[in-house]
C-alpha cells in the first residue's frame, strides 16, 4: 500500500473480550476436572480431552484473529483488514459518501462480519461509533472506528481533490 496518511487499530470491545474468556475459562476448567478426577484413563476419555483441548485451540485461534480492525488510509484508497482473510479495499475516486453512523445490533444481528439487514456488509468490532462507506459499485459498507469523523473528513478531502 501507498503510504499511509492515517491510520488506526480498533480492538475487539469489552462484550466480546468477557465473552470469549468466559468460554474458554468454562473449558480450560472441564479439562482440569477430567484430567484430575476421571480415571483410569480411557479411550473415551481421552476423546473427549482431545475434542475439548481442540475446542479451546479453535477459539483462542480465532479470537486472535479476529481481535481487532485495522484501518489505513492513503493517497489513493482506504483499506479495512479484519484478520487474515477479510480485506476489503476502496479506492477513494470509487467512494460516493462517507458519514459516521452507529452500528447496532437492529441493523447487523451482532459483531463480527456481517450482513446487514439493508443489504450492506460490516467488520464490527463493537456496537457504538462506525463509518460508512457507500461506493460506486457493490455493496454498502460498515466498520467499526473509533474516530469516524477523522476517517470522514480524510476521504472527503482526498475523494474531492481527485473527483
């Protein structure tokens, strides 16, 4: 990518946070139990220790994951990374508006990757401050930001000097 004019890591909220620890805390104690008080060890028991130390793994490795949003804005386009797999890149000339909205869990069902109810996408990391992003073509899109007017007024800025 081009060099960066703004920049900005949104880390997964506090609702998310508790959730996935009290999960994973609920598991690492069910391993204890059964390590310590089932025995002998048996073929059984042993599957299910390696079904749950497994479980534990896949959260913990999706939870890093998908522990936060990263946001780069250059010269040419603005650019949202969600974890290693979910990116989605804009060119500013592409971008028709931009405004800082609230996502909530009446239009996305949750946070995460989703898809709105009005037919737009999202890489919420939070119910509260977002922006979004109307381009061109394809889809409406929201992400969760913790300065949405900074964000706005960049892509404002930059979309008019080069439209």
């Amino acid at each position: 990518m081009e060099q960066a004019v703004y920049h900005e890591w949104v880390p997964t909220g506090a609702f998310m946070k508790v959730t996935i620890l009290v999960v994973a805390s609920a598991i690492a104690v069910l391993l204890v139990i059964l390590a310590v008080y089932l025995h002998p060890l048996t073929t059984e028991w042993l599957v299910g220790f390696g079904v749950s130390l497994l479980t534990l793994v896949l959260i913990l490795v999706l939870y890093w994951n998908f522990r936060g949003i990263k946001i780069q804005i250059s010269s040419e386009r603005l650019a949202v990374d969600y974890g290693l797999l979910n990116h989605k890149h804009v060119r500013l000339d592409d971008i028709v508006s931009c405004k800082q909205v609230k996502a909530s869990f009446r239009r996305f069902g949750g946070v995460g990757i989703r898809y709105g109810l009005d037919g737009s996408w999202a890489y919420t990391t939070s119910f509260g401050n977002a922006v979004e992003i109307v381009p061109k073509k394809g889809r409406t899109f929201v992400f969760s930001s913790n300065n949405p007017e900074r964000i706005c007024q960049i892509v404002n800025t930059k979309k008019s000097t080069h439209g």
